[in-house]
C-alpha cells in the first residue's frame, strides 16, 4: 500500500469515529425511560460499525433526557 493510499482510508473512517464518539458520550451523559437497561441498549447501538451513530440520531437522540445539575 502506498501513502495516499493510507490517507484516503483514514480520512473516510475519521468520520465516523468521531460521530461514533459523540454518540457513546451523549448516551452517558443523558437518562432515559428505560434507566440503565436503556442505556445499555443504545451504548451497544452506538458501536455498531459506521452506523451505529446514525441510528442512535435517529431513533435515541430524543429519548434521553440530560439532567441539569446546578452546584
């Protein structure tokens, strides 16, 4: 393999590893209807290679609820 090569294959998945870990840090950081049971769903969701992220936005992202610590 050759260095664009190499590149190109890590400019196309740098993407989705981003928005993979977005997912995974939005799923901690909120409580869903189904407390940890839930959670644990859409953590194992969210992994799903490439497009995990995809269907936790769609279908999840609503679910959650972020709770609002005041110190």
């Amino acid at each position: 393999m050759n260095l664009s090569v190499i590149l190109f294959i890590i400019a196309a998945i740098t993407p989705f590893f981003i928005l993979t870990l977005w997912a995974l840090i939005n799923v901690s950081v909120k409580t869903f209807p189904g407390r940890l049971r839930e959670k644990v769903i859409w953590w194992l969701i969210a992994l799903i290679p490439f497009i995990g992220w995809l269907i936790y936005l769609i279908f999840g992202f609503r679910r959650g609820k972020r709770l609002n610590i005041q110190t």
